[in-house]
C-alpha cells in the first residue's frame, strides 16, 4: 500500500459543496501553499530516515510498474477514520456512510478510464477484514474531542498554523492502522484553526516505507471529503 503516491487532493472528488482547490497552487500574495509538498520539502530536508525511505520507495513503484507492463490493477484497501466531535452519525463532522462511499466512488473515477488522462491501473476499496482478520465495513467513527485543541482548532501544525499547537500524531494515534496494509484517511473538523471553511481542505504524505504514522495517510475535511447526498 506504501509504494502508491495516493494524493487525493489532486483530482476533484470532494464536493459536499463547491469547493476552490486554489490552495494546490504555489503561494502569491495572500495565496496559501499546499501542504503536502511543503511537508515533504521540509522532511526530506531534516529527517535523512524519511528521505532514504522515500527515495528507496518511489524506486520502488517504478520497478513493479515496469516489470508488471502497467497492466495489472493495484487494489488498495482504504480504512477512513471518522475523527468526530461527538455527534451521532450522520450529523455534523460524523459524516455518513453514503458521504464516504460517494469519495471513494469519485476516487476510482479520477484513477480509473473516466479521468482526463489514461487509466492507472489503480482502483480503492474500503477494507473488508481489519488488522485481526475481523469483518469490518473500512469506516471507524471515534470521538476525538479529547485531542489537544481538536474541539476548538482541529488537526494543527505548528508550522502551518497558528504556531501555537500541534496535534496531528496525537489525532493519528488515537485511530491508526497498519499502512503497509491499509491506506489511513482520518475525515476532521478542522485543519489548523480553518472553522471546516477556507483554506487547506487536507493533505496527505507521500510514501515512505511504512514509516510511523505521523507521515502516513490523508488528513481531510469532513465537508470536503465526498458529497452530502442529504445536503
């Protein structure tokens, strides 16, 4: 699951309303940066373990794609964290089930023959059997409010935030699973004090080798992350 630079923040499949992906592009006056790439830059420059990791990974990916001719599907099993503030399900920042189906869907379209450019030969699912070999339906829904700031600024960095708290391995480590086996998404409130509004909508990691969690997966809006078929 590693070796598959899953960015989802690259495609439109997040619309539970219309949303800019402005913040993909690099800063110019006021624009913000996208956070993906700045933390990359960042780890490849001050952890030297993320940066053999990396490398090593990305040389990785490409040697399986050429040997496999680009012909066979990558099938990669999704495990979505609803990271809630202890809502009941289907409300507020505890999205529903048909809101996470519909962004998985929108995401095998944007992988799939359906996008602008040519089929990847990559398709996701949530997963069927957790890390036990129990059924599982790929959805957890946790109260998060016991996370330092989560209640009042979600997901935080001090580097891209206030620079006043940064929660991001204390969130993953609350709900977190196996990302040699499974690709984590944990669905937020907010990112770096952003009220669930403008701004970075999510980020995610490039990979890195099953690396620890703090540099596993995609962090992203609960409004941003698939379309509310009730809204």
């Amino acid at each position: 699951v590693s070796v598959i630079p899953m960015i989802f923040l690259c495609f439109r499949l997040f619309a539970q309303q219309t949303q800019s992906l402005d913040f993909l592009l690099p800063k110019s006056g006021s624009q913000e940066q996208c956070i993906t790439e700045l933390k990359h830059q960042r780890l490849l420059q001050k952890d030297s373990i993320y940066k053999e990791k990396f490398e090593a990974e990305l040389q990785s990916s490409i040697l399986k794609k050429s040997q496999q001719g680009g012909k066979e599907t990558y099938y990669i099993p999704v495990i979505v964290h609803v990271m809630h503030l202890g809502e009941s399900e289907n409300e507020g920042t505890n999205i529903s089930d048909e809101q996470i189906l519909s962004a998985i869907e929108q995401l095998n379209k944007a992988y799939g023959e359906e996008n602008t450019g040519p089929d990847t030969k990559i398709a996701f699912c949530l997963a069927t059997q957790d890390p036990n070999g129990q059924p599982t339906d790929g959805i957890i829904r946790v109260n998060a409010s016991s996370v330092t700031d989560y209640a009042k600024k979600g997901v935080t960095d001090l580097s891209f935030g206030d620079g006043t708290s940064d929660n991001e391995s204390e969130l993953k480590a609350v709900s977190y699973w196996n990302n040699l086996d499974y690709y984590n998404v944990w669905v937020v409130n907010e990112i770096n004090d952003n009220d669930g509004g403008s701004g970075t909508q999510g980020y995610a990691y490039y990979p890195n080798g099953g690396f620890e969690a703090d540099y596993d997966g995609t962090i992203i809006l609960h409004n941003a992350f698939g379309y509310d078929p009730d809204g």
